[in-house]
C-alpha cells in the first residue's frame, strides 16, 4: 500500500519544511521509494533541496484552490506503486483553503478507497508561536479522520504553559486516541548543535551530504549526534 505523508500547519516559520526533509531521508533510508512535492506558493524551501527530486507544485490561485492544478497532484498520488511514500510539504498559506478543499471534496476518503494510506503530520513549537501551532492541530483534528503525527519542536522555547508539558494540554487528552505518535526533535544546545543544524537548513543538504562534504568534522560530527536522535524518534513512532 502506497503512503501519503502532508505535513499541515497554519504557522509559518515553525519547521514544516524540516519536518519533510528529516521524514524523507528517514524514508529513503529505509529503502523506500519517496516523492516529494512543495505547494507552498510563498516559501518553497522543501523544493530547494536538489538532493530529493522535489517536485515543485503551486495549487493555489491567489487565496483559493485552483482545481485543475489540485487534479495534477491527485494525479501523483494516484500514480504511486505499491509500497511507495510521498512527502508533502504545504505553506502555512495553503492551511485553510488546502485544508476545506481536502475535506469538502473528501479527498482523502477517495485515496483510501485507491488503498493508499494517509498520514498527517504537523509541528507543535514553543514561545510565542505555541498557541497558534496548538489551533492549527486542534484544527487538523476537528477536520480529518486519519493517523497525525505531532513533532515537537522546542527550539523557539519550551512547549508549556503554566508550567504545563505537551502532554498536559486539553487538546492532548481530548485527542490521545487521534495521535499516532509524539515526535521529538532533538533538544540541543543552541550556540553549537543548534547553528549547525540552521546552516544545514539554509544550504539545502541532507545529514548524508554533511557527512561527506568539507563542513569541519566537530560539525559532522555534531550534526551525526543529531541524526541519530531523529532516527530513533522515528524508529519509535512506528513509521
């Protein structure tokens, strides 16, 4: 059975876009043959790592969906073999219109009757983006009936409030039974492990491509330590 993974959240700048390619070398390590597309019509960051074959994907047509580009997408889904995964990076733009097109058209009961799994995936973040990343999975929620993964992602700031773990929240309990797995990025210090893992993002390259590039090995070398966490966040959530 052919995957679908679509990461959605209607936060910008919250991790979207890593969350797709940590997903995706996690996938084609695991032998797995992965397409990868990017709606995002503002931000096509996913598209910009050459490394994936990113196929780039506007569906939008100024604030709405534009049907016949939609169609285009389905199309590749629909085209997937047997055991295949597609990663899907969408812009917190496409979040609400994406979102009440997939659901109106009832789009994903049509890819599970083709026998094609869905997955979702969404980013929960700490600071001041935490209330708004919590809505947008309240909102995936109240939307879909499918399996969603939620990574927590603290590197803008401990997910808690009043003194609350992720676990604590109400939209936690009311949904445990919804969540298919807690994914937890890695927590590191910010001034080495952090800067690495910003420059890797910002040049587009894969942890295999750090390894083998010039980058100085206590670099590599960190970088290796956070690739290895992933792994095993990923390993554990059953993916």
């Amino acid at each position: 059975m052919a995957t679908i993974n679509m990461i959605l959240q209607g936060k910008g700048g919250v991790g979207k876009s890593l969350i797709a390619s940590l997903l995706t070398q996690y996938l084609l390590e695991s032998g797995k043959d992965v397409s990868c597309v990017d709606t995002d019509p503002i931000n096509a960051t996913f598209a910009g790592y050459k490394e994936f074959d990113v196929t780039a994907l506007n569906i939008m047509d100024k604030e709405d969906i534009d049907p016949r580009r939609f169609d285009k997408l389905v199309e590749l889904m629909l085209a997937l073999s047997d055991d295949d995964e597609m990663v899907i990076d969408n812009g917190a733009a496409t979040f609400v219109p994406l979102a009440s097109y997939l659901a109106g058209n009832k789009v994903f009961e049509m890819l599970e009757e083709s026998e094609i799994q869905i997955n979702l995936h969404t980013v929960i973040t700490g600071g001041q983006a935490l209330p708004d990343t919590l809505a947008g999975l309240n909102s995936l929620f109240k939307t879909f009936d499918v399996p969603i993964y939620v990574w927590l992602n603290n590197y803008f700031g401990p997910i808690n409030g009043n003194d609350r773990n992720f676990e604590e929240f109400t939209v936690y309990h009311e949904n445990t039974h919804r969540i298919a797995a807690l994914i937890r990025l890695p927590q590191k210090k910010k001034e080495t492990f952090g800067k690495d893992l910003e420059n890797l993002l910002t040049a587009k390259m894969s942890f295999d491509e750090a390894q083998e590039s010039t980058l100085p090995i206590m670099t590599r070398q960190r970088l290796k330590m956070i690739w290895k966490e992933v792994q095993q966040e990923l390993s554990n959530s059953g993916l």
